[in-house]
C-alpha cells in the first residue's frame, strides 16, 4: 500500500530509522542512486551522500529526531548529473507508543521556482540599486499615499535622515506644504481619472530649507483598473528656479538701484491703469527729476554720482507707503505710483516728503553732498488712463516746476 501511495507522486520518499539506514523508499528516491528501492534497504546516509554531505544536512537530522517537523532546499546532483533545487521535509516518524524511531524525508522539485525567484531577487536588488543610485529621488506609495518605499535620494532631498520610520508614513504630512497641486495630482492618480503626470511644487524641508521640485507621478493598477500603488520620480529644481529668479530680477530691476527700470514700471503701470476702469479709484504718477545732479557728476565723478543715486532710491522707498511702486527712468529720473487708498491730498503729502527727504545732505566718500528735486504729478481721473499720456503730462508738469525756481512739485493740467 505504501509502494502504491508513493509511486507515482512525483517526490522522493524514503522512510530512516534512528541509526540512519533506509528502512523503505520509492523508486524516485532509489533512481537517484541508479539503484532499486530492495538495493537501498540498509544502506546508511553516509553511505549514500558520503561523509562531506552528510555534515551538511546533519544539523536537520538531529532536529528531525528530536521531534521536529524540518523543511529547507537544497541545491543537488540530478541522477543525469544537473543540478537541480528541491524542497527537502523531515517528518519524525513515531510507533504506536509515539516514540520516535526514525523520519520520513521527501523532496520535490523546485528547480523552476526556485530560479525564478532567484531571478526575481537579482531583479529586485538590481531595481533597488538603480533607485538608490539615481539622480532622481524615487517613492512609492499605496493607493492612500503612505509610503511604501523611498530611495536613499528621496530620504536626502526631503530631509528625513531623522526619521525612525518612514514605512506607512503619509506623504502630504510629511512634505509640511501649503501648495496643494502635488495632492491633487496624487489625488487624480489614485481615483483613476489619469494614468500619470507632472507637477512642480514646493515644501519646507526639515531644518526648514525651501525646496523647489517637479514631480514624474504615474498610477499602477491591477486587471480590474483598480489603483494599486503609485510611483513618483522627484527632481530638485531649486537651482533652476533660483535661476530663473534671478533672470526675472535682472529684467525688472534697476542694475545700479534695484528699482524697478521703466517696463517693469510701465507693466505695473497698466495693470493698476486696468483695475481702476473694471473697479473705480485713482491712479497718481510722481515724475521726479534731480536738481543739481549734473554738477556732482562733473565735479565728483560718475562713481561718486553712482553712489548720489542709490541714496536717493533708499529715500524714495523710505518716503512712500507700503505697496506704492518705485522705479528709476533712467540717468536721474524716478518714478513714483499711488494706486492703493489714494486720497486728493495723498500725492502732495508723499511728494513732499520726497522733496524733504532728497534735500538732506548726502555723505559720500566723506564728501558731504547736496541735490534736490522737482515733481511733477498726473492723476487718473481725471486724466485719460492710457500710460503715453500720464507719463508724458507728469513729464511736463516736472518741468514747470523746475522753471518756477527746481525744489517744487506741480500738477499736471492745474495752472501755476
């Protein structure tokens, strides 16, 4: 009966008593050793594997016999001489009185499986390997955004090296941003309305460093459709957008003051110009030119002029409110926009006190040097809001205060 449950099982069966000699096995166990399952009766392991062999899978034995139940795999000699994986379980085997007298072992072939997950471990490290040593910071996550997996970058770039524990974390607690684009790109991803996307976005890392990053999120679904997981490849773009700050600073702004130049001003200018014809208000421009700048220039030099007109644009800004705009013409003409709580009376007062402030002597180079100026006021309305013409009447009226005597500030349109 025996012979006939373990024939056509496919495995090795082979029954061994405490002295280690087969006490029975199927032809599959006795094919191994080009014998018959009659030749194998008596013969001990050592006999079969040899001495060198059988110190390997001793230890198992010993277990085995003590009345543990053992299961491994083993890389072996095929009876055609490949090698071959197979599962090997030690099974103690008991006589009627439950003492133990010896173990059953089987074996099965594993072969396949076990070089397909050997295969798959090799991928695996060679996968994980590749995310570490990327350029990219690599996560990933479950279909509710806590982290699977994160790539030694991704550890860097977000700033966790404190952390405990990363596994199970959820993403949006631990980036610490107000910018909700991320989340809801992620937010697409997992309800499945897209397979992938783009987003760049910005997070406080820990320490408290700003970090600027375009995201690469893809979604991973089953056969059903289902999200499963999703994967995001992360890219520091700090630099670039540091870059690009730059570049718009230097664009917009004065090289010599930092002010505005004149089409950053003009743009400000027809925005503000925009407003007030869909929302009501007013709009004033202060044209400023210096008194007595030239003869600093002649007498001083350019570098000390230099130095003349980055005082006055600290003044400038120092003479008008929060959120008025000021910006340099060009050589020693500024100007100035009230566009926010514009009284009657609010050019007169800040244009006075830009008068004052520039009529305080300047220090440079221990040289202690003197200027002044003329303004020249256009209000919108009752001027017509197109920028040629506020500009071109604040120009004006500049001039007719420096032909009443320079120091002076005169309105656009109103007669001296």
């Amino acid at each position: 009966m025996l012979d006939v449950i373990t024939r056509d099982s496919g495995g090795t069966v082979a029954l061994i008593n405490r002295d280690l000699q087969v006490v029975y096995c199927n032809a599959e166990y006795a094919r191994w050793f080009a014998a018959t399952p009659d030749q194998m009766v008596g013969r001990t392991l050592v006999e079969l594997y040899g001495a060198a062999d059988s110190v390997r899978f001793m230890p198992f034995v010993e277990r085995v016999l003590s009345g543990e139940r053992m299961e491994y795999q083993r890389l072996l000699h095929n009876p055609y001489g490949a090698e071959e994986w197979r599962t090997i379980c030690l099974t103690p085997a008991r006589n009627t009185r439950g003492e133990i007298v010896g173990f059953i072992t089987c074996a099965i072939d594993v072969h396949e499986l076990q070089v397909t997950m050997n295969a798959l471990r090799v991928a695996n490290q060679r996968l994980s390997s590749h995310m570490d040593n990327s350029p990219l910071a690599v996560l990933e996550m479950d279909q509710e955004l806590r982290l699977l997996h994160c790539s030694e970058r991704a550890v860097q770039l977000m700033g966790w090296a404190s952390e405990p524990s990363l596994h199970g974390r959820y993403l949006p607690e631990l980036l610490q941003t107000k910018d909700a684009r991320l989340n809801q790109a992620l937010q697409r991803l997992r309800q499945g309305r897209e397979g992938q996307n783009r987003v760049e976005t910005c997070f406080v890392r820990h320490g408290g460093a700003e970090i600027h990053a375009e995201w690469f999120n893809s979604a991973l679904t089953d056969a059903q459709g289902h999200v499963t997981s999703i994967m995001a490849l992360v890219q520091d773009v700090s630099d670039r957008v540091q870059v690009a700050r730059q570049q718009q600073y230097v664009a917009n702004h004065d090289a010599l003051t930092g002010l505005y130049n004149r089409a950053a001003f003009q743009e400000q200018l027809a925005h503000s110009l925009e407003r007030v014809r869909c929302n009501g208000g007013a709009v004033a421009l202060l044209f400023i030119d210096l008194d007595g700048f030239k003869r600093i220039n002649d007498e001083q030099g350019h570098q000390a002029g230099d130095e003349v007109l980055r005082i006055v644009a600290q003044r400038l800004t120092s003479a008008v409110r929060d959120g008025d705009t000021v910006a340099r013409l060009g050589g020693d003409e500024f100007l100035v926009m009230l566009d926010s709580d514009l009284t009657s009376h609010e050019p007169h007062v800040i244009g006075h006190r830009i008068i004052e402030a520039l009529n305080q002597p300047m220090v440079v180079d221990g040289v202690s040097l003197c200027v002044g100026a003329s303004i020249g006021v256009a209000v919108h309305p009752p001027m017509a809001g197109e920028i040629d013409v506020l500009m071109g009447a604040a120009d004006q009226a500049m001039y007719a205060a420096k032909r009443d005597g320079k120091g002076r500030l005169r309105y656009a349109g109103v007669p001296a």
